[in-house]
C-alpha cells in the first residue's frame, strides 16, 4: 500500500511538473492538490501527522504583485506558483483584485 501511495504521489507530481511547462495552471493546480490529497492520505495511513502546507500564491516574471487566484485577470499568461512567503520576500505587494480580499 505504501509503494502505491508514493506512486501516485510521483505520478502527480510529474504531471504538474508537465502542465506548468504547457502554461497550463489550472491542470498544474488540479494535479498539485491530488499529489498533496495523496500525500495527506499516505501520512496519515502511516499514523503520521502531515505539516500544514505552505499557502501558494501566482507571481509573473517582472511582476509587482502577487495573486491568489491563476484565474485572476490581472495576472499574465506566464505565471507561476509560488509560496506566499517568497513572493513577500521578493517584495511582492497583493494584487487588489483578487489577493487584497
């Protein structure tokens, strides 16, 4: 049972990996949150507690602003995600759009 969890785990993971090279977020979202999901299920089957994951947010290369939502329309086509706490460290201000609220 652990292999199997681990397997899908990878399984997603790569194809998050491929939607995020075909700009293709919403897929990158879907299969990051099924690898998590899996994960989650893995730690707990094994009687572990999972560490609470690091909120992500969506920043565009030369970008002032960060974004909550891939599907905000002030964000640009080349986004990627990123932790909360990197865009604040590059010093990223939230977008009011869809990151202020």
């Amino acid at each position: 049972m652990k292999k199997a969890y681990l397997g899908a785990v990878l399984f997603c993971a790569l194809g998050c990996i491929y939607f995020i090279t075909q700009a293709d977020i919403l897929w990158a979202v879907i299969t990051a949150a099924l690898a998590a999901a899996l994960a989650y299920l893995f730690l707990r089957a094994r009687g572990q507690q999972p560490a609470s994951p690091a909120p992500l947010v969506y920043i565009t290369p030369g970008g002032s602003h960060y974004h909550s939502s891939p599907a905000c329309p002030h964000i640009g086509a080349k986004a990627q995600a990123v932790t909360l706490k990197k865009a604040q460290r590059q010093g990223l201000k939230p977008c009011g759009h869809c990151a202020g609220r």
